[in-house]
C-alpha cells in the first residue's frame, strides 16, 4: 500500500480507501449493495490486510446502519484505523434533521459516535454546502467538536470553489479549525473538478479524497458500446448517479481505457484508478465493492505506472473544453500561472 499526506496535515492515508456505502442496504441504498455484518467483516478484513487505513461512511448511508455496521466489525481494532464520516443531509422529518446548524452537526457527530463505537470521528465531513446556515455557525461547531476531541479533522464534500473559499476565510478571520480536505467525485469521465476543485486543491492545501472513482463501475470495463448495462450491476437496479450527459464519450473513454489495460495486463478499472492517483493533490481513492477479489484486483491500480503515451490517450480522450475564463487566461496568463492554476491548464494539447 501506498500512504500519501492529506493536504497540509501531517495525517497519512492510504492511497485507496475504503467506502462503506453498501452496508446495510436500507431504502434506496439496496440497489447498490445490502452487506451485513459477515460480508462487511470479510471486506474490511481484506482491505486492513492490504495495508486500507481508511474507511469511509456517513449518517445518511442506510440511515445510520452502514455506521452501526461499520462500529461492530472495527471494535477491538478501531485504533489501528482512520474512520470518516459526514452529517448535512436529511435524516429525519424534522425541520433540524438536515443542515450544518450548530445544533444539527453536534447532535449528529455523537449519534455517530454511538452508532460507530468510538470517542472520535478522524475526519468530520460537511456532505453538501447549506447555504442557509452562517458559515461562521458551520465552523464554530465543528470547532467546538475538535476541541472536545470527538473530532480530528475537518472537511467538505460537494462543495464548489466558492464554498470552500468562503468556509476557509470564515476560520482563518475567526481562528476555527480549518477545513484539510475535500472528498468529490472525480473520474476520467466527469472532469468537471478541474475548472475549480482541483486548482483550489493545490493552492489551500486540500487534501483530495474521491468518491465514486470507477462512476459507479462505468469505468470498469464491465459496462462497454456493446453492453452498456452489465449485468448485475447497480444501474440494472435502477441507480442514476453519477449522470452521463455524453454517451458516445463515455465509451470512447472505456475504449481507451481497456486499450491501456490490455498493453499492462490489468483491467480497465486499475487503468482509471491509477490514472486519479497522477493527478494534483488526490490522497486518496474512496472504493467499494461486493467481493474481497474486486477490492484485490482495485489495489493493483498503485502499483500501475502509466507512461507519457497512456496518459496522452486518457487525457484527449476525455479533456473538458476550457470555459471561460479559462480559455482567456490560457491565452493571456500562462506566463504567470501558480501551481493550482497549472492544475487545470496542464492537460495534453495546450
């Protein structure tokens, strides 16, 4: 296993790391997975062995139960780990059972807590932006759950540039703790992060960890042009995330990719995990699955170097356009670009 820094911690995680979204399988989560406490202990027992030191949950998964699950396979060894969680989304019918309110964040880390059989969560994710509560509210709170301990590390997820800037400024003008992280989706196909997330990445010292790094298991190699729904797989159920607006790309880029995989005998899925792991600032790859193997054949991705060639393949063949204002500073402001700014326009073809 490899173990990188997160950001301008000192904290080390695992290059790739554990996602805990199909325990459980309560509501809507059932089309992805449904693991109990047997299936989850075998997974997380194969993941430990091979070095994973973080496993990834949140309130929202199965309404707790993924959290619950999680604590119960961890006890005994949770010291050995690093546990992450998130609160923001809704999870009841009250009208404070969403948010980032001081009163929701506090409530929810110790139900957390409870649930995970722990004192303390070691990184505290806000899952989405609230644009009603006060970010002063949102970092004063997650101050307060530092300073009591129950909370190592803070971070965000899903948030645009805008956010994070906003949230960074509220807890150096007011000296809160500090957001060290953010956890996005990010993949060969959905490269949308680099106009903003990335470059704010590099330039504050974020962290990034990714979810969803195979789109939901369409970078896999299982779904291709032929067979755009595998079997089994949790869009035959019915799941829709992340979307695709291109089809015709999407499968341009699974061509490619499994192209890449046959040249270094690995499947196309280590082709696009290792592919995230030579991009600016990533720490980590959040991977789930339904099989110790599948999460065996995901850790050969560290080992997979990438040559120049592979990577200009990968980067054609799915590069976003520069909008504006990008398209403009390529042209005017090379000559003056910070390393975050490079962390968009570094890409083949420029």
């Amino acid at each position: 296993m490899e173990y990188r820094t997160l950001g301008r911690s000192g904290l080390k995680v695992s290059a790739i790391s554990m996602g805990t979204f199909t325990f459980g399988g309560q509501g809507p989560f059932a089309m992805v997975g449904k693991q109990g406490v047997p299936e989850a202990r075998r997974l997380v027992d194969c993941c430990i062995d091979h070095g994973v030191n973080v496993f990834d949950t949140a309130n929202m998964y199965s309404t707790g139960l993924s959290e619950q699950i999680l604590g119960e396979v961890l006890d005994g060894r949770r010291d050995q780990v690093l546990v992450t969680s998130k609160a923001r989304m809704r999870i009841g019918d009250g009208p404070n059972d969403e948010g980032v309110s001081r009163y929701h964040l506090i409530r929810e880390c110790e139900k957390s807590l409870r649930n995970l059989r722990t004192d303390h969560i070691d990184i505290y994710y806000m899952h989405e932006w609230d644009g009603v509560t006060p970010v002063e509210e949102k970092m004063a709170a997650l101050d307060t759950l530092v300073t009591q301990g129950k909370v190592r590390y803070v971070g965000c997820s899903n948030y645009s540039g805008w956010h994070i800037m906003k949230s960074l400024q509220a807890s150096e003008r007011d000296r809160r703790v500090r957001f060290v992280t953010q956890q996005i989706h990010y993949t060969l196909e959905a490269r949308e992060a680099e106009y903003e997330l990335l470059p704010v990445s590099v330039d504050q010292g974020l962290g990034v960890l990714v979810w969803s790094p195979l789109a939901a298991g369409l970078l896999s190699g299982k779904h291709t042009r032929q067979n755009p729904v595998a079997k089994g797989s949790r869009q035959e159920a019915g799941w829709t995330e992340p979307p695709i607006r291109d089809q015709g790309r999407l499968w341009d880029i699974v061509d490619v990719l499994i192209s890449v995989g046959e040249k270094h005998g690995v499947e196309a899925a280590q082709v696009a995990l290792a592919w995230l792991l030579t991009r600016p600032a990533v720490s980590s790859l959040v991977v789930g699955g339904s099989s110790e193997q599948q999460f065996i054949n995901n850790f050969r991705a560290i080992d997979l170097k990438l040559d120049e060639d592979d990577l200009t393949r990968l980067d054609k063949v799915s590069q976003p356009p520069l909008i504006y204002p990008y398209w403009h500073q390529g042209q005017f402001a090379r000559d003056r670009f910070s390393d975050g700014d490079w962390a968009l326009h570094n890409r083949a073809g420029d």
